[in-house]
C-alpha cells in the first residue's frame, strides 16, 4: 500500500431546503457583500434572485454575475473578476454547475493575487488562501463543490487548463436537491454519468488510496443506483439527494487520487468541438473501460454491480461484460453512441465532416498527454495509444 495523506477542511451542509442556511454560512465566514457567480439560465429559471434576496433579507449585500457560459473562457474569468473587484463585495458565492465554481475559483485567485488565470495553470501556483468561496451546486455531477481543481478554457491555443491547489476548496458547500428538479433530463444524465465516472477513474487509478476507495465506491453505489431513477424524474428528491452525495464522494475520491484517460481526453474534445463534459467522459468511457481491461485486478467487478441491473458473480465475470455494462447505462439514459454523433450533435447544425474530426486527432492526442491523469490511468498510455482510442470512439 502506498502511504497517503487525507484531511476534510470544508463545512458540508446536505439537505433540502437548505438553501436557506446561505446567510448563516456568509456570516460565519465575516461575509458583508456578495458576488454571486452563476450562468444565464439560473437568472432565468429566479435562483439567481432566490440567493441573491435570502442574503440581502439577512442584511448582505449582493451584486450578480451570470455572463458564464459551459467551458467558461479565460476572457468570462476576466470580466468576472472586473465586476467583483468594482462591486466591492467581500465574498463569492458559486452557484451552478462546474462552469460557474470553476469561474469562482478561479476569480478567487486573480482578484486576490492578480495577473491572468494562465499564469496560475499547474499544480500548487496559487500563492495563498483565496477570496472566501460558498459553492452551491444545481447538478449532480462535477463535485466541484469539494475539489482543489478549476479547469478553464483558452480559446487562443484551443486548450483547457487545469489550475490545481487545495487553497481552491470552498469554505462551505450547501447541496440542496431542490436546486436540481428543473434540470432537463440530458443535463441530469450528462452530469449524473461525469459523476460516476470521477469515482470510477479514481477507483482505478494507480493514485488510490483506502481513503479514497471508501468514498469512491459510497459515490459508485449512490449513483448506480439513483442515476436512472434520478434522469426519468428530476422531482424524485430522494433520487437527487442520493445523486448530489455521490457526486459530492465522487469528488473528494478524485481530488486524492485523481482520474485516468477518460478526463485526459475528454477535455480535449471539448476545447476543439465545445462537446459538454459530461457527453464527452461517457462517450469515452467504454472504450477506456476495454482498453483497461487488461490491468484489471478485480475492480472492474466491482464497478460493474454497482451499475448493473443484473448482479455478476466472481466465478462468471469477465472484464467486458463491464463494458457491456457501460454501454446499456448509457443508452438508457441518452447519451450519444459515438464520439462523431456527440461532436454533430453540439455542432448544432452546422456540418462537421469526418476529415475536419480526423484532423483533431493529433492534436487532441498531444493535449491529453499533457494531463497528468495519463500518468495514473491503470493501463500505460502513449500519444499513439491515445490516437488509437480516440478513432475507435468515433
């Protein structure tokens, strides 16, 4: 066993209702003045609105953000963190998906130390604790809530940085499954499979530790067992709680023992063709899962009853009946069968022809060998394998 470190310096509120507990968590923290980053259509939908009265009822004063888009761009971390600056405000509140608390981690850096979030690219850049941070999640699936990563987008080299430091924890999180009902069923199932996917990669990565097997499999079993349930109808509260929990363990297992090819990839697939995440993680997903197959030793089982609707035994189970698996799930909870499919679809109508996909190759090959999840994907990866991988998913 390798030696590992583990420590939970966050205060975690899980609940319904539990919105309401904003106010109190911002005093507690000395908050006076708010910035409260979220997107567009939680503005629309009156969440925004929602947060923003429950502070201001408690005598808090808040300003709103809501110029972030999905992949959000190093230029929204900028204009983010002009408004916040000239707002005065004393303290964030993330409020969102991913896109939103990736922006506010990253605003917490720039705002408090300066300069571009570019610079701060890498593992433990960030010279100190950042401007205090409450993250409040409205999908089950990042766990960004609870992890020392915010990945940002730089359109001018086509490229998702990762900015890693555990000064990026939120102070307070506050999952509300309330806050998830009016998720549309291809949000739910997107995020939902992201989800279980971050506790997947870090049960198989060579980083694992038994702190984080522990919460990996409590998110494994959570999600599997909720996640069909939770897509058909986002009302089911229990449903959303269990998915909200998971993804909350899917995100501390991977903030120590990290993820594997799957994230390696993704991510550049979302920078050349702007695929949300969570479509791009499930759609590689089964593929990984059989390239990896071959340094399987007895996880995959594991993994696979956790997500089956038919339960395998030792004595019958082989590695590919998990990707067997992998494949029904998604299916069932409408994610695309192919990388070519998830790339037309986010397309939105304009054409994409096999040959510009092809030419993407390379290219993304070369930026997911940059991830250090490479490094501790169970099964050894060179940019070659990684071409390999890439047109076996479209």
């Amino acid at each position: 066993m390798n030696p590992f470190e583990f420590s939970i310096p966050q205060n975690i509120i899980v609940g319904a209702g539990t919105l309401a507990k904003l106010p109190e968590c911002a005093k507690k923290m000395g908050g006076t003045h708010a910035m409260i980053l979220s997107g567009p259509t939680l503005k629309k939908m009156g969440v925004v609105d929602k947060a923003a009265d429950s502070l201001k009822s408690a005598g808090i004063a808040a300003d709103i953000f809501t110029d972030i888009e999905a992949n959000p761009s190093v230029t929204t971390v900028e204009k983010a963190t002009e408004s916040y600056l000239a707002s005065g405000a004393d303290f964030l509140v993330a409020l969102g998906g991913g896109s939103p608390m990736d922006v506010a981690k990253a605003v917490g850096v720039t705002a408090k130390y300066g300069g571009s979030i570019t610079e701060y690219e890498g593992a433990h850049k960030v010279p100190g604790k950042i401007v205090p941070l409450i993250a409040i999640p409205t999908t089950a699936g990042t766990g960004s809530e609870v992890t020392a990563f915010s990945v940002i987008t730089d359109h001018s080299r086509d490229y998702k940085l990762t900015v890693f430091s555990y000064e990026l924890l939120p102070e307070y999180a506050i999952l509300d499954p309330e806050l998830l009902t009016s998720a549309p069923a291809s949000v739910a199932a997107a995020c939902g499979i992201d989800a279980f996917i971050h506790a997947e990669e870090a049960y198989i990565s060579t980083a694992a530790s038994p702190f984080s097997d522990a919460m990996a499999e409590k998110a494994m079993e959570l999600i599997g067992k909720n996640i069909r349930r939770f897509v058909a109808r986002r009302t089911d509260l229990e449903a959303a709680e269990a998915m909200l929990t998971g993804s909350l363990f899917a995100g501390i297992a991977f903030s120590y023992a990290r993820l594997g090819n799957v994230h390696a990839m993704s991510h550049p697939v979302s920078a050349f063709f702007d695929v949300p995440h969570g479509v791009a993680n499930a759609v590689l997903l089964p593929v990984i899962a059989e390239y990896n197959a071959l340094a399987d030793h007895g996880r995959y089982l594991k993994i696979y009853n956790y997500i089956s609707e038919i339960p395998a035994y030792a004595d019958e189970f082989e590695p590919m009946m998990l990707v067997g698996a992998i494949r029904e799930l998604t299916a069932a909870i409408g994610i695309p069968a192919s990388l070519t499919d998830a790339i037309r679809q986010a397309a939105k109508g304009k054409e994409v022809t096999a040959e510009e996909i092809e030419s993407k190759i390379v290219p993304m090959a070369v930026d997911a060998m940059k991830s250090g999840n490479i490094a501790v994907n169970p099964r050894a990866s060179r940019q070659q394998d990684i071409e390999a991988l890439y047109r076996k998913a479209l």
